[in-house]
C-alpha cells in the first residue's frame, strides 16, 4: 500500500504546545487563533501561526525572513500559512507572494484578483460546454434509437 491521498493533504503541523511555558502545566485550552490558554496560570502559549500572528500584530510589513528570524518558525511555514490564506499581509505591506499565473504581487492564496477571476469564468465556460456535449450525446442516442427500431431513418412530423 502506498501513501493514501488524504496523507498528502493534512495541514502542517504547527507546533501546538502541549505543556505549559511558564508553569509546565500540560492541559492547555486551546481559545482560537494560535493561542493556547493554561487554566493554571493564565498564561497564553502559542503555536507557530501563533507566535508569526503575534509578530505581525507588532511589526506590520514585516518580511518573511525578519518575521522568521524573530519568531523561529521557518519561511517555509509562514509561507504555507500565507497560502493556506490563514494569513494575509496588509495592504501596503512588502508583498513576496507572487500570483501563479500573471506574476502579480498578491497578499494571500496562489491568483490575484484578475486571474482568480478569468479562473473562475473559464471553469464556469468548460462545464457550460460540458453539459452542452451531455446533452449533444442525449440527442445522438435518440436519433440512433429511432434508426434502430424499423432500420430506416424518419422524422417525425407532429
Ligand atoms: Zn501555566
Ligand atoms: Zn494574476
């Protein structure tokens, strides 16, 4: 057996913490966006979209490098963040994400507007003419029915 496709498709890890930072205690809460509460103490700990979310609060426009820097979490890991759409970079900012299709600077996911846009047209378009052909093989069957039953073809003329 070789790897399963759903293998493929689960989330990076983000490092959630288990045990407490500050007192070790390891039945953290998690409360949303990165952040895991400790009942004990209060203390908030962070797991990697965490700490980067955090890091940006304070230093909006930073760049992944200085981002990765500070907070330890590799560019890779951001990076999927930022195409995982879980972070965005604010208007403005240095952008490094590139649209896949035209180039353009985008702040999340893999198209900028425009092509997300001729994207979805063109997908719109293909299943508009697939179910153009479905129905073109609808009538082919009909008329090849009707040949079928007395061996020659006739129109019908009601
Ligand atoms: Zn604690
Ligand atoms: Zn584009």
């Amino acid at each position: 057996m070789g790897i399963q496709n759903s293998e493929y498709k689960i989330k990076p890890d983000y490092h959630r913490p288990w045990d407490c930072e500050n007192c070790g205690y390891g039945d953290l809460v998690f409360i949303g966006l990165g952040e895991y509460k400790c009942p004990k103490c209060g203390h908030i700990n962070l797991d990697d979209y965490g700490k980067v979310r955090d890091y940006l609060d304070e230093n909006p426009g930073a760049t992944v490098n200085a981002t990765s820097m500070a907070t330890g979490v590799s560019k890779m890991s951001i990076t999927t963040m930022l195409r995982d759409e879980r972070l965005e970079i604010r208007e403005g900012s240095a952008t490094f994400l590139k649209c896949r299709s035209c180039g353009a600077p985008i702040n999340s996911g893999y198209y900028c507007h425009t092509c997300a846009k001729l994207a979805e047209a063109a997908d719109r378009k293909k299943r508009e003419k697939e179910k153009a052909e479905e129905r073109m093989e609808n009538i082919h069957g009909i008329s090849a029915a009707i040949e079928d039953t007395d061996g020659k073809m006739r129109f019908r003329r009601d």
